[in-house]
C-alpha cells in the first residue's frame, strides 16, 4: 500500500546544526504514528517538513502523492494537512466559532452559514459549544488548544500534525486536550504526534517513532517499543523519562 506520507532522505540545517540527518519514514492512510525523543533531537522540525513550515536541503516530502514543495502545489497540500501549535495561534480579535470557520470560509470558499454551522458542530466535537462566541483570552489554555484542534478539523484534512500540543498548558488542562485527541485517534484521519505524554503514546499510537540527534533511532507498536526497546538509546531515554 503507497503510504499517504512518504518522507525520503530528508536533511534539514540550520546553519552548522544538522537538525535532521537523512530521515526515512512512511505513514500510511488512517495512522497514528506518535514521535517521542529528547530535546533538540529533530522531532518538531520533522513534521515541521511534512508542510513546508520549515525548508529542507536535502530529500523529499511526498503527501498523497504530491510533493511538499515552494510553489502552486503548496497551497493544495496544506489544504489537505491540518497542524496544531504548541501556542494554539488563535485569532484573538474573533470568536471561537469565527476562528473555526475561517479556513472553510477563505481557503475552500464555503458559504459562510455552513461554514459556521460546521464550526459550531465541530466546537460541540471537542465539547466547547457553549463558548461558541467568547474571545480566545476569554477561554483557558485547554479549551483554546480545543478551539485550535476544531479549527484544524475544520477543514476536513487528511492528515493532522501536532507539535507538542499540551505542553504549554497547566497540568490540570492537559488531559482535556489528550481526551479530544483520544477520540480523535479512533476516526480513521491521519495523525502524527509529536508529545512528552508517554501514557498518551502508549494509549493511542499505531506506532511509535523515538528520534535522538536528527536521526530514527527506533520504532515500533506501542506494546514493544514500551516493553521490549532494541536500542539501548531507546532504552535509557524511557528509563529516566518513565522515572519522573
């Protein structure tokens, strides 16, 4: 089966730091793939790639069979990808439901009542319909990372990136957020996580990729990876992170 995202050779520098180091990775269609690692190891500027948020130097991106490149094509495919922030990057000067519909009503050219009636159903999805009209800093971290997660879905994406999506949400928000994503990860759509929610991890993803140093060190179904890692990185990285 072609994977929905084909990622081949993929280098990345900024200036002398070699971010990432010739990454391969496939991702089928309906995946839920979870990328763990340290600190600095590559993890964000990879799915960074997948949409061209960052240029690569060297590789290829492929997404359903178009390559991730600056031009026409670009805007198709990011059409097609939906990516949720670690700052959420809300409109703070409109609503819940106007940030939601945004993108239907500008990018797709959807008639602006169906695209807020599809806000207002996706806002009830991730359980904030009744905070439908407030302003982002009307909203608490968790439910503005909500709002962010609806807006992404807005557009009826094939895949869906996060970037460390809860950790600059207080301790009490985090699991709100894991639960929309939960659920999220049993409807069929493309997910590829970056996270520290080992849990998380273990609970939802097909797969989980640990990366270290721009490199794929290992990956593997939650139950081994957690269970069993090969690599003795894989195994010290999990020992001093499962001991917090």
């Amino acid at each position: 089966m072609t994977a929905l995202i084909q990622i081949t050779g993929l280098h990345k520098s900024y200036g002398a730091f070699h971010a990432l180091r010739g990454i391969d990775l496939d991702i089928a269609a309906g995946e839920v793939v979870v990328v763990v690692g340290p600190s600095g190891s590559g993890k964000s500027t990879l799915i960074r790639c997948i949409n061209l948020l960052e240029d690569y130097q060297g590789g290829a991106v492929h997404v359903d069979g178009e390559k991730v490149v600056r031009g026409k094509a670009l805007a198709r495919v990011r059409a097609e990808v939906g990516m949720v922030f670690q700052s959420f990057n809300l409109f703070p000067h409109l609503s819940a439901l106007r940030n939601v519909a945004l993108g239907p009503l500008r990018v797709r050219g959807m008639p602006r009542r169906d695209a807020e009636e599809r806000a207002r159903a996706l806002l009830a999805k991730v359980g904030l319909a009744e905070h439908a009209d407030k302003l982002p800093g009307q909203l608490s971290g968790g439910q503005q990372q909500r709002v962010a997660i609806a807006r992404a879905l807005a557009m009826e994406p094939k895949v869906l990136l996060f970037d460390e999506p809860t950790s600059a949400l207080d301790p009490e928000m985090v699991g709100e957020v894991l639960a929309v994503m939960q659920a999220l990860a049993h409807t069929g759509v493309t997910m590829v996580i970056v996270t520290h929610e080992m849990g998380f991890a273990r609970r939802v993803a097909d797969r989980v990729v640990f990366m270290e140093a721009g490199l794929v060190v290992e990956q593997a179904a939650p139950e081994a990876f957690f269970s069993a890692p090969r690599e003795p990185r894989t195994q010290a990285f999990l020992q001093a992170i499962l001991q917090h």
